[in-house]
C-alpha cells in the first residue's frame, strides 16, 4: 500500500481508495495511468479515447494539479512501480507458479509441434 498522501481540492476530482490507489472520482481509472499516459506523449484527448469514463475536464484537471505536484506525484508512482515489482517478484518465485510456468512452455512448445 502507498504511504503517500495527498489533500486533493475539491476542484481535482481525484480521491484516496482504501487500497492506497488514487483514482479519478466516479471511476476506475487511476493517478498513475493518467499521468503515465501523459509522460509516453499521448495528448489529453488520446487519454480520453483510451479512457472514456473520464472525461476531458477531469483530464485537464488532473493534468494541471500533476503539473504544480510533479515532484511529489512522480514519488508516489515510484512508490507504486517498485510495491508491484515486489509483488512480482514474489508471485513469481512460489512454486506453484514456476510449476504453471513449466506446463505453460511444455504446452506452447507442444502446439508449435503441430
């Protein structure tokens, strides 16, 4: 879970879940994709395509209160980059996923035969 927080104004229509994920208020649609999105290029009407339960004003919003918070929003997606790495990791080393693995590459390998 992210420890860092942030006390949005009411005019960013951004809110705190319970799972430490910050999302657009009214839908799924989280802080870090927004603003991964925005880094890699994509214009606010391209996020908007992309995402269409969010709308172009809250785009624009968000875009412009991550712009005046960039050092402490860039933190918070670090924060959350290396948690799932973590979790990845861990995921990744437990047996019974490296024996899914195995059939998975037996089952591939199998299919290619043919």
């Amino acid at each position: 879970m992210n420890s860092i927080r942030f006390n949005f104004p009411h005019t960013v229509p951004l809110v705190h879940w319970e799972d430490g994920s910050i999302r657009v208020h009214g839908s799924r649609v989280t802080l870090h994709t927004i603003v991964t999105r925005f880094r890699v290029g994509d214009t606010l009407g391209e996020i908007h395509e992309g995402f269409p339960t969010v709308s172009l004003a809250q785009i624009n919003t968000i875009i412009d209160w991550y712009l005046h918070n960039q050092t402490e929003v860039d933190a918070y997606i670090e924060q959350e980059d290396a948690e799932t790495e973590r979790i990845r990791q861990e995921i990744e080393s437990t047996p019974e996923y490296q024996a899914w693995r195995a059939e998975l590459h037996r089952r591939i390998a199998e299919l290619r035969k043919t």
